[in-house]
C-alpha cells in the first residue's frame, strides 16, 4: 500500500480511516512523514476518506488516549492521542512508539 508523505504542522488534527483514533500534531518534526493508523494514511478531521476502507491487520494494535506518541527514528516528532482507538500510528512501514515520561529529579 502506497502512502503518500504529508508536511505536518504543530496543532494539526487528524482522524484515522478504520477506527476511532483522533490525534493532534504537537511537534511536526523535521521530515515529511505518511502518518498513518491501523496501515491507512491518516485525513484532516474535517475530510472525507473512502467509503469502505480495509485496515492492515498486523497494524492494528491500538493507540492510546491521551499519550504521547515519537517517532523512532525523529524524536522531534511528537503527536497526542486525543480519541483512542483499535489502530497503531506510523510513519508508513515505521510504528511510532509511546514517548516516555522524563524522571524526575530526586529530592534530597
């Protein structure tokens, strides 16, 4: 399945084609990237996508809401679950992987 590379811009919502996911772009990082969910490219929240749209199946592993989602390869990428869904996020062939919490610092 081809998908095509898209220029994200940070506040950026998009919506999954094959399940419930919503995400927002916080940081777009420094690439375009296919940002897909559940193996489909990814569309702007207001847009239309195809009427019957067929997940990959290896691709649908979940995405959670509310967390934080990097790409392995571009840390300056960064998007926001805002609805969850049956879908995992990528970057075409890439899943994108659940960003970290930073420790805190002890206090002493």
């Amino acid at each position: 399945m081809s998908t095509e590379a898209v220029g994200l811009r940070a506040g950026l919502r998009l919506k999954s084609q094959v399940c419930a996911t919503e995400v927002i772009v916080i940081r777009p990082g420094t690439r375009p990237l296919s940002l897909c969910c559940g193996g489909v490219p990814m569309l702007g929240r207001d847009a239309s996508g195809a009427a019957e749209t067929t997940p990959v199946a290896e691709r649908m592993r979940g995405s959670l809401l509310g967390k934080r989602y990097t790409h392995p390869g571009d840390d300056a990428v960064e998007v926001l679950v805002t609805v969850g869904g049956a879908g995992s996020l990528s970057d075409g062939e890439t899943d994108l992987v659940l960003k970290e919490a930073k420790p805190l610092p002890a206090s002493d």
